[in-house]
C-alpha cells in the first residue's frame, strides 16, 4: 500500500523547512518557538523516509497520525507566512507556543506508533534509531519561561486581577520587548484588532483566549501606570492620574471620549483611527467619536508644570520655555512638538497631527554581505546594502511550489531606494543552504505533480558521485521536451522543476543542456499544469548567474508576458518572479523594459494579482524603475493607482509599493499621478506610522513632490505632515533623518519668502 500520507506529510515538512530558513524574524519568543518546531520535525524526518522506502512498516494508526501531524505543519507554515511585527506579539507568542505543544505531542505519537511497528516486524533494523527518536522526543522541553509567565498572569487573572503577580507582569513586559510607551501604545491597538478578528471568525475559543489577553493588556498598562515612573526632571515624576491611560505618556492635550474617560488626544486618536470603537480602559463601546477637551485637567497639567518649573523643550525632558514653534522643532523630541504645539498654543489637532494607522511592522533590517548581483550567491563582488523583508506573505493550503519562488516572495530584498538609486541587488540565500536535503514533490497539485516526477526520477546511476545529473539523463529530459506526447513533456518540465530546485549544479548542467528554448515553448501551453511546471523551472534555472542571460537571450520575455496575461495564479506568480530574477541585470532591465507589454502584464498583476503575485509584480517592477528609461512606461500603465492603494496598513504591502513610488517620483508623471491618485495623505500616514525603511521612503517621496511643485508642497502641509517629519528628523535612520531635516528646511524657507512678500 502506498504511504501516501507519510508522503504528503514529508512533502509539508520539507515546505516548513524551507520557509524557515527564508525567514528572518528578529522577535526573539517566537524566533525560538520556531526553532523548536525545526528541531522536532528534523528528529521525525528520517523516520519517515524510512517508511516510505519500505524499511518501516505502516498501518492506519501512522497514517492517522501522520494527517494530524500534516495539519498542524501547515498551520505553523501559515502562521509564519502571516507573521508581521505588526501584529500582536502577546497573541503571536500564544499561538506558537501552541502549535508548538501540537507539533510535539503528534511527533511522540507518530514516533511511537513507528515504534510499536518496527518492533514487531524481524525484517526491520531501525528499532535503535525509533527508540532514539521517541526518547528525545519526550525529553524535549522549551527553553524560556515565557509561556509560563503567561500562563501564570492568566490564571492569576481569572481568580482575581488584583492579585496578579508583579513579577509576571514585568517577565511579560520585558521579554516581550514593551520598552517604550509607544510599544505599549502598539501591543494595545494590536490586540485589539485581534479581537475584532476573532469576532469575524466567530470562534468561541479564540474570542475567549482574545478576551483574556486584552484583559492582560489592560493589566499591563496600569501596573507601568503605578510602578514606572516618568521623569520630566531630575526628581521630579510625573503623577499617574496625569498620564494618559493608553499611552502612559504625560497628557499634554487630553480630551474625554464618549465613555467618560479621559485620554491624550494622539493617543486615542491613534486609537480610533484604526476602527477600534470600544474605550481602552473601560471596554465600553463608543456610540460617538467625537474628542471633547478637558480643559481642567489640562489646567491642572499646566499649574503642575509650572509649580515645578518644568518646561518642555529638551528631547530627555519634555520641557517647555514658551518659543515658537519653529524653535521647539529644532529643539525637542518628535512627539513633544506635536503634543505641546497643542497643549500650549491651542493650536487645531487636525492642522498638526497627520493620519494615523496602525504600523505597517513591514521593516526592513539593513545587512552588509558580500553578494553577486544575481539572486543566488554564486560568486563574490562588492559590498551592497540588503534591505530584507520581515513580513511574510500570505498564507495557502500548499505552498506554490518547492522551488525558489517561495524564497523570491517570502523573502524580499529591496535596497534603499531614492531617485539616484542606479543598483539593485538580489541576494536570496542559495537554495540548497536552505531548502531541506531531500528534495519534496512541488504542491499545485500533489498528487499529479508527485506521479509526473516519479516517471522521470533519478536512479542512483543517473547520477554522478556529488549527486550532479548525468549528461545522459539531461539529454533525455530535453529531447522529451521537444518531442515527446503533451503528457510526457508534462512530466519532463516537472522533473526539471523537481531537480533544479536545490542544486547549483543542476541548474548549471541543464541550461547548458539546451532545455530552455524547449522550456519557453512550453509557456504557450494549453495545459496549465504543463505551463506551470515549465514556468517555475524556468524561475529556477534564473537563479544562476550563467542562465540569466541565456534565458533573455532565447526570447524569453513575450513568452512570460502570456503566461502573466494567461496563466493559472501560481503560474503568473512565478511568471512575475522569473522576470524579476532576470531583471537584476542592467541590459535585462533595458530590453524587458522596452517591452510594454512585460511593463503593462505586470502592472495588471499588481493591481489584480493574488497577495503573492502583487509581491512578486512589485519586485520586478522595482528592479524596471531602476533605469530611468523604465520609469515613465511604469507610470504610463497605471501603476501608481495600485501602489497607493497598497500603502493601506491592512494590506502588508506599504514599504514595496513605497519603495517603488520612491523611484517613479523621480520623473514628473510620476509625481503628477501620486498627488492625482490621493497619495499625500498615506504618504504622510506612512511616515507618521510606517517602518523605519518605509518612513524613510515616504520622506523621500514628498521632498521630491515638495521640491517640484509649491502646490504640492501646500497639500502636504495641509495634511500635518510636520510632526511625524519632525519625529522623523530625531529618530528616523541616517537617510530618512536627512530626508525630513531637508524638508522641514524647505517649509521653513516657503514660510519666510511669503512673509517677505506680505511685507513688501
């Protein structure tokens, strides 16, 4: 009887391993939970493989086993695909550690079982290992005590909110990284979006496990209210009736909400601006929006400052020495200028405080390596900068494929971007570093793709002793390619998909074999699965340096502009995916370019694209923009419609569509269609609430728009765009510093030339 759950469940774990490996989660909890995870998954592996060459025996309780184990592998994968620093980190800690006891308990079940079977077959020589297996298995424990300071805050809570153990709470806030007021301020906003996605999902279970964490949240806040004390001088605290309930910062402008409670205005609007329509501190829901000033607290607020002779105008301090306003911006911190621009001069909130949204969490963690400019690292050149990708893409029941197309969408690299960028770089980790040692059946369709590679699998003699493909069997793959029945061509571009997946060499050998012209041919198959399989070969065989121009050399591009226009998604994904590899090199940007139908086909993907290809879409139309030629025909398609669109928090999608936008302002219909298609607004939002590399982009947008045009420069002041450029000035990276620093610069010279003019 044929294993075919042990197969299937081999080929989930080898999709979790390689999108592991792609993965570049810096938050340390959950980094470890996934760790874990691998480390159990690999103790089981080569159990497995054993059951499928028949050296185990297997019944239906392994099978059994093996379906529970499948199902929780793909619920891990897609909770690591649907990981954002965005999201709440209380709620990702729990839901991984929780699929983490899962993977454990279904590995020591299945390790058993495998247990049980070999032992009772004579034939079987792998009871040592299974015993093994099982015995690290059970011993296994999590380092860290993270979960257990959860499990204790909850339950502590359940009994009694009051008597919730301080220790706990500060283990939580610590490990969790709630460092700064505005981290609480985040966690909070997050949690509660979980809640209402809960609600969505109408499980009783999640709502309650959402419920309890809100209320740990909650706890949270005013233990800091009670125990940390925030200076505004030497000695001198802030009281805790002054602070905002959300925030825990000083209130410097608080208003009362529909709930009675008072709150610091930017706090709570940060709040509601995210759709969250319930009080913070009373879980009461808000039957209006509306932010009534309270001024007798604020007066309070004020005699106490005076009484204490504290003033607000050192970034350390919050303090106040009753300057202008331009003074104060040069002098203090970011959130100091917008609150007490407010408190002290009265001036509107909505003229100085910029739209809020939840952060975008899409980073970008600077790295400096060595790396070609291809995507696979297979030779040395000079020093580039990598801005990687930290959220991960959307979640499916099967990953696309088993081949580099997941690293080209789960991991991304864009480099900083401004209009002089003239280099892009591409490194994505070399597949056979981090894809699993046995290769798995690609996922469109499982059973038919594992049936067509079986025809062509490699027997030992095919192979030379490295585990590089024979001439021999090269040949017959291509020349199946060229001349075999419509199923047999099927099952040769499956086979190469399969074999190029990993190995350097392999993808070397075949296109040097003459299987990419063949290959090409096939994209303009009828068959859609055939059309698959030959376009994500063809990303595969991209990935070396050597291919790259072979590929465009062939006549590459038309053929994947009709799989982009015509092609099933996981084939337009890999279409857009092929197009960006090939687009790392500058005379391939140049003839892709000069194609607009290539330009134009990926356009459409990016604005009606799955979440996949509109990632991948935005890659290669990044890598186009690059040369300056390129800019304008991107524009011309329409593309700054959509990447204004994907600046909205929700969709995951902000620092790609604002890296890009970064390049087209360079260029005048650029800048034209951002301010047509309502750009400033989100671009403002972007800096006031984006990423570190996602701010500084957006900064970078509109210094161009500024620079280029007064009234644009009128609209982004009119969208308050001061204070978040101030924050940025203070606290943004090096570029995005000197971004913001050029346009707070420029508003000042605008101010002064009109005051001249009024003069004369």
């Amino acid at each position: 009887m044929d294993p075919v759950p042990v197969r299937c469940l081999l080929n989930s774990i080898s999709r979790y391993l390689h999108l592991v490996a792609c993965q570049t989660i810096r938050f340390n909890p959950i980094q470890s939970c996934i760790g874990n995870m691998v480390l159990l998954l690999k103790l089981l592996k080569p159990l497995l493989d054993e059951v499928v060459d028949c050296k185990i025996p297997s019944d239906d309780c392994l099978y059994k086993g093996c379906e529970d184990l499948d199902s929780v592998v793909n619920q891990a994968r897609e909770f690591l695909e649907d990981w954002s620093p965005k999201l709440s980190k209380l709620f990702g800690v729990f839901q991984c550690e929780v699929l983490l006891g899962k993977v454990q308990t279904c590995s020591l079940e299945i390790s058993r079982i495998l247990l049980q079977l070999s032992q009772s077959s004579p034939e079987t020589s792998s009871v040592q290992s299974v015993e093994r297996c099982v015995q690290e298995i059970e011993s296994f424990k999590q380092e860290g005590t993270l979960t257990e300071h959860m499990e204790n805050a909850l339950r502590n809570q359940k009994d009694d909110i009051a008597s919730l153990d301080n220790h706990h709470l500060e283990s939580i806030i610590q490990m969790l990284g709630l460092i700064s007021n505005q981290d609480l301020l985040k966690e909070s906003i997050a949690v509660e979006k979980e809640r209402i996605r809960s609600q969505a999902s109408k499980s009783k279970e999640d709502m309650e496990q959402t419920e309890q964490l809100i209320e740990l949240v909650l706890c949270i806040r005013e233990h800091m209210l009670k125990t940390e004390f925030l200076e505004v001088a030497k000695g001198i605290s802030i009281p805790p009736y002054f602070r905002c309930p959300l925030s825990t910062e000083l209130m410097l402008d608080p208003v009362i909400v529909a709930s009675g409670q008072t709150f610091d205005r930017t706090s709570i609007k940060k709040w509601l601006d995210n759709g969250l329509a319930v009080c913070p501190r009373t879980r009461q829901v808000l039957t209006h929006q509306e932010l009534i000033p309270n001024y007798t607290v604020k007066a309070m607020i004020a005699s106490w400052l005076e009484a204490n002779r504290i003033n607000l105008a050192t970034n350390s301090c919050h303090q106040y020495d009753g300057g202008d306003a331009s003074s104060m911006a040069n002098n203090m911190g970011s959130q100091d200028f917008n609150r007490t621009e407010s408190f002290w001069f009265s001036l509107r909130s909505s003229s100085f405080t910029s739209r809020s949204s939840l952060e975008t969490g899409n980073g970008f963690e600077k790295l400096k390596i060595n790396v070609p400019v291809s995507l696979c690292g297979e030779s040395q050149s000079k020093d580039l900068e990598i801005f990687e990708l930290l959220s991960p893409g959307q979640s499916y029941t099967h990953s696309r494929s088993e081949s580099v197309c997941s690293v080209v969408s789960s991991v991304d690299y864009v480099p900083s971007v401004t209009h002089e960028t003239e280099s892009i770089l591409g490194n994505h980790q070399s597949s056979s570093e981090m894809a699993p040692k046995k290769n798995s059946e690609s996922s469109s369709n499982v059973n038919h793709e594992h049936s067509a590679a079986k025809t062509y699998e490699c027997s030992v003699q095919d192979l030379d002793d490295s585990g590089t493909m024979m001439t021999s069997h090269t040949i017959k793959l291509v020349e199946d390619l060229k001349n075999g029945s419509n199923k047999v061509k099927t099952a040769a571009a499956a086979e190469i998909r399969h074999l190029t997946i990993n190995s350097i060499e392999n993808r070397v050998h075949i296109g040097r074999c003459g299987a990419i012209t063949p290959l090409l041919s096939l994209l303009y198959s009828e068959e859609k699965l055939t059309q698959e399989h030959a376009v994500t070969a063809l990303l595969n065989l991209s990935i070396s340096e050597l291919n790259k121009a072979m590929i465009v050399e062939a006549g590459a591009i038309e053929p994947l502009v009709h799989v982009l226009n015509t092609g099933n998604d996981r084939a337009k994904e890999n279409s857009a995916a092929t197009l960006f590899s090939l687009s790392v090199l500058q005379v391939n940007r140049e003839r892709i370019g000069q194609s607009n139908a290539a330009i134009q086909a990926l356009v459409n993907l990016l604005g009606k694209g799955t979440f996949r290809g509109k990632k991948d879409a935005a890659s290669a139309l990044f890598n186009l923009s690059i040369t300056h030629d390129n800019k304008a025909r991107i524009v011309q398609a329409k593309a700054i419609k959509y990447l204004v669109e994907l600046l909205d928090p929700d969709l995951e999608m902000v620092d790609k569509a604002v890296a890009l936008l970064a390049n087209l302002s360079a260029v005048g219909e650029g800048r034209q269609a951002i301010v047509r298609e309502g750009g400033i607004p989100l671009l403002v939002e972007t800096v006031d609430l984006g990423s570190q590399r996602g701010k500084e982009n957006a900064a970078s947008v509109l210094l161009q728009l500024c620079l280029n045009s007064p009234k644009f420069c009128t609209l982004v002041l009119q969208e308050g765009a001061i204070p978040p450029l101030v924050a940025l000035s203070q606290s943004g990276t090096q570029r995005a510093k000197e971004k913001a620093q050029q346009l707070l610069s420029h508003f000042r010279n605008q101010r002064d030339a009109r005051m001249k003019k009024g003069r004369s």
